[in-house]
C-alpha cells in the first residue's frame, strides 16, 4: 500500500482521521472493439470501525455511474464518486518518469561541466601561443642592434628555448583538447539517448475522478479493495494476414490485434483480455409499432401528396449536396481464444503496458485455417482480366471480425483489402488478385435502339454481345463467368433474351438478370458466349 501524498491534509471534507488514502493501478482490462472494463485491486489495512477507503487517481473521463465495487475482508458500507474538485496527486508519483528525467539532467550537467574543461584547456592553448608571439617581437626592439656579440647570442638562446616551451605547452593543450572532445563525444551520444528515453515515457497529467469507499469491521481489518468500471475511450481492432496454398487447398488466417487506449493514464502491466462483444452497438432487436391505415377525401389526398413532393424535393436536393461535399519460423506470443456461441474472448498470456494516446500495441491472437477452393471468376463488364477466387466455409469454430487484412498467394504478398465480418458456419469468397494470362472481352456485335439520341423513342431495341475468354497461362483454369441481361417489373415492357451456351446459374444472390456460366479451359484455349437480348413497349412510351 502506497500513501497518498500529504497535501490531501489540507483537504478536511475527504480527509478525516478514520479515513485511509490509497493509490491504485490499473490491474486487468477487458477490450472491446469500441471501449473496456477496467479493474482495480487495492490491498488496504484499517483498525477495528468505521473507515473511508480515499481514492483519487482514477481517469476524470471514468463514468462513475458504472463503478461497481467489491471489498474482501471489511463489511462494504456506501460509496462516494466525484469527477471534479477532487485533491491534487503527488507530481512525483511516477517514478519511471522521474528517474529518466533525472538521468538527462544529470548527463546535461556532465555534458556542461566537460565543455568547461575543454574551454579551460583551449585557455592554456591561448596563453602559449600569446607567449611565442611576445618572444618573437623581443628581437625586434631598439636596443639590439646596441648588444655585445655574447649578449645578443644570450638572448637569442633564451627567446628559443622559451619559444619551443610554449609551442610545446600549446601542442599538449590542443591534444589533450582533442582528447576531452572525443570522450563528450560518447558523453553527447549517451545524452541523446537518454532524452529519447524520457520522451517515449508519456507523463500522467490529467485530472483525475474521486472515489471514497465506507468500510467497517469489529477487529482489525486486512482486505482488497476492487474497483471495476467501464470506459469508452479504449479499442482493439483486428488486423489479419490471409495466406492462400493453392496447391494444398488451404486458407491460412494469421490473426492480431491492435490495441490503443486514451484514458489519461498509463496502463502498465495489466492482464488484457481481448472480447468481440460489441457493448458501444446495438444490443436488443427493434420494435415493431401498429400500424394505422384509415381514407379521406381525394382533394386532400392530392393537397398533401402536392406538399410532400415539395419538401422531398428540399431534402433530395440537401441530401445531394451532402453527398457531393462528402464525396483507404518464429516463435510468438499468442492470446487464448474462448468461444461461447456468442463472442470470443482473447486472454493475452503476459502482461501489457499501454500509454495513453501513445501507444499501439499489437499482439498475436494466433492462426486458424480451413479448406479453399479456387476459382478464376471473370467479369468481362468491367474487367480484362479474370480473378482468382477461393470459397471458403467457416468452420473454424469462431467468427471472423471486419479488420484490415493482407493478402497473399502462395507466398507472395498480392496486396491490401478489408476483410468483411465472415460469421461462424458462413461461407465467404475471397480475391486474391488478378490473372493476368487469363484475358477478357465483351464485344457490342450489334445494337439497334431506334432513333438517336438521349431518349431511345422507338418501340424496340436489341442487343447482340459476343464475350471471349483466352487462356494464355500453361494450367487449366476453373472458370466462373458473370454477366447480365435487362430485367423488368413492368408487364407493358417485354424482355426477352438468349444465350449460347446456357448459363448454369440466374440471378445470383437474389439480383435479377445476373447470371453465370461455369466450365474449365485448358491451356491456350478459348471460350465463346453469345448473349442476345431485346425490349419491346408500346408506342408512346419511353424507356428509361
């Protein structure tokens, strides 16, 4: 137990003599995809009575309307939340930040105190070479022309061995200068390490929420206090690699997750587990209200239908607007998945430090794989090439959330897609990039619509499309083929159409004039499909 910092003394409201400050740390966290269940556990002695166990470290964000508490070892009494006016912290409670700001400090201080030494050095540098420049000039004075031949050689012989004595002192002082600036050197490097250490701790700054907690007891009281709440300001999102074996028939998904929390404080080593729970969407069906059905007279009929077309007109042209303002081997560490027929549960086996709006954390949550079957599915509409595809069922035992996801063919990395939320037992099909050697076109063979222009006038039109598939690769291809006809719902427009060859299946997943042909082409083969269609409607009417 850590006591809460002295300055709660002044605080006489929350403060009292049977209350008991205590300092708390984040224990496990429960992560959603949207928010967290966070726990506390605080360990706390209290005399026979009545106390108030004192906490003021929680996140001023935390919604005290969730805090649940528990107490092992007293008997729970009421509780007391605030999120503002609550006692200051201790600035120097983080003492990993503290410490690393000290080592800057003091690497700072030995950086200045070896830049003086240096600049002590060069001063000695200085006055040497001050000292051969005055004994140079010495020869230069008046009064030598005047001195005796054993005069003038005793002067020479003193200005020479005095000149080499500086020029000496001045070479040791830029050498031993040289040396000192070497070793801060190593001091400066040590330095920029330090600071870079102290700038990737992120302080604990924010505010923070109150709670008091009334214990009692008869003896002497040993207990834990936990504190459980829920919070929205923390997220895990899934991110996945999909690995197709072609030649095994096997889809590989390596699964992880990203974890960030914004709560204002510090998460250090906590037990993570990871739940596909979704408590931030809906969480119960809609409802169905009764329906009233009544008549009124014509003319008001038409008044209202009159007003209710003017102001869908209003919110149609608003809404366009918006729009168009509107318009991205190893060994690992892997969490254990649970499956309850509801959700997963990930629980992470070490423990996790996250920092708040600093870290993203990413961790393994393990791989699962299931059989694939491979298919080129070409859509000559829109597409040169055809694409390979593999069907998969999900009987992997969990379901599969929507996460960013990279793809990748026997091997090699093909590229980056959303993977979209693949329920347990649901089938699913997925690209894998385009075939190259497998080439399309869709050729207009003929087409008559009548008059020109904007709005077809005549009463008929008819279309004739030839589609061609090559395979230019050396392997037989699986090939599924889409492509569409017109459809109506007007029984005064007539559609009519044939294809050779038939397709194998129409209106796929339930959209109407779709259709698909499915054979096998070997290497260097074609393929050939013909598809007609004609409209017909009576004179006077336009097609749309």
């Amino acid at each position: 137990m850590r006591a809460l910092p002295i300055v709660l003394a002044f605080f006489p409201t929350f403060v009292l003599a049977d209350d008991i400050p205590l300092t708390s740390d984040v224990k496990s966290v429960t992560l959603y995809p949207q928010g967290a269940t966070v726990t506390r556990e605080i360990p706390f002695e209290a005399a026979a009575g009545q106390h108030d166990l004192i906490l003021t470290d929680l996140p001023q964000t935390t919604p005290l309307d969730s805090v649940r508490v528990a107490v092992d070892g007293a008997v729970l009494g009421s509780l007391t939340v605030r999120n503002d006016f609550v006692p200051p912290r201790n600035a120097d409670d983080d003492a990993t930040f503290k410490v690393a700001e000290a080592e800057v400090e003091r690497l700072e201080q030995a950086l200045r105190d070896g830049l003086a030494g240096v600049e002590r050095i060069h001063l000695e540098e200085r006055a040497a070479e001050a000292r051969v420049a005055f004994l140079s000039q010495l020869g230069e004075g008046e009064g030598v022309a005047e001195m005796d031949v054993t005069s003038l050689r005793d002067l020479v012989g003193m200005i020479g061995e005095e000149t080499l004595s500086a020029q000496q002192v001045a070479l040791d002082a830029r050498l031993r200068a040289d040396a000192a600036k070497r070793d801060l050197k190593d001091l400066q490097e040590e330095l920029e390490r330090a600071r870079q250490a102290l700038n990737a701790l992120v302080p604990e700054v924010e505010e923070r929420a109150m709670l008091a907690v009334s214990i009692s007891g008869q003896e002497q009281m040993q207990g834990t206090l936990t504190v459980t709440y829920n919070i929205w300001d923390a997220e895990w999102r899934p991110v996945y690699d999909v690995k197709l074996d072609r030649k095994a028939g096997a889809l590989t998904v390596e699964r992880g997750a990203l974890v960030a929390q914004s709560t204002g404080e510090n998460w250090r080593d906590v037990a993570l587990t990871l739940s596909t729970v979704r408590p931030s969407e809906q969480t119960a069906p809609g409802q169905i209200w009764p329906w009233q059905r009544w008549i009124e007279d014509p003319a008001k009929v038409r008044s209202k239908q009159l007003e209710r077309s003017l102001g869908g007109a209003v919110v149609g042209a608003l809404s366009g607007m918006a729009d168009e303002a509107m318009a991205e081997p190893m060994v690992v560490e892997e969490a254990d998945a649970v499956f309850d027929g509801l959700a997963v549960t990930y629980s992470y086996p070490s423990p996790v430090s996250i920092a708040s709006r600093a870290d993203n954390i990413r961790i393994s949550l393990g791989e699962i794989s299931t059989a694939a079957e491979t298919v080129a599915q070409a859509v000559p509409l829109t597409d040169s090439n055809a694409f390979l595809m593999a069907s998969i069922t999900n009987d992997m035992g969990e379901l599969i959330l929507p996460g960013t996801a990279m793809y990748y063919l026997d091997g090699r990395f093909i590229g980056q897609q959303h993977l979209e939320l693949i329920p347990a037992g649901a089938e699913a099909d997925l690209a894998f990039g385009p075939i190259d050697g497998l080439r399309l076109t869709r050729t207009i063979l003929d087409r008559n619509e009548g008059d020109s222009g904007i709005i077809t006038k005549s009463n008929d039109l008819s279309e004739a499309v030839e589609i061609k598939v090559e395979n230019l690769t050396g392997e037989v291809w699986p090939i599924r083929l889409l492509d569409r006809v017109p459809y109506s719902e007007q029984e005064d427009l007539e559609i009519t159409w044939s294809a050779r060859p038939k397709p194998a299946e129409q209106n796929i997943d339930g959209k109407r004039g779709i259709m698909a042909w499915e054979f096998e082409l070997g290497a260097g083969d074609s393929q050939m499909i013909r598809l007609d269609h004609q409209l017909e409607w009576p004179e006077g009417k336009v097609l749309r």
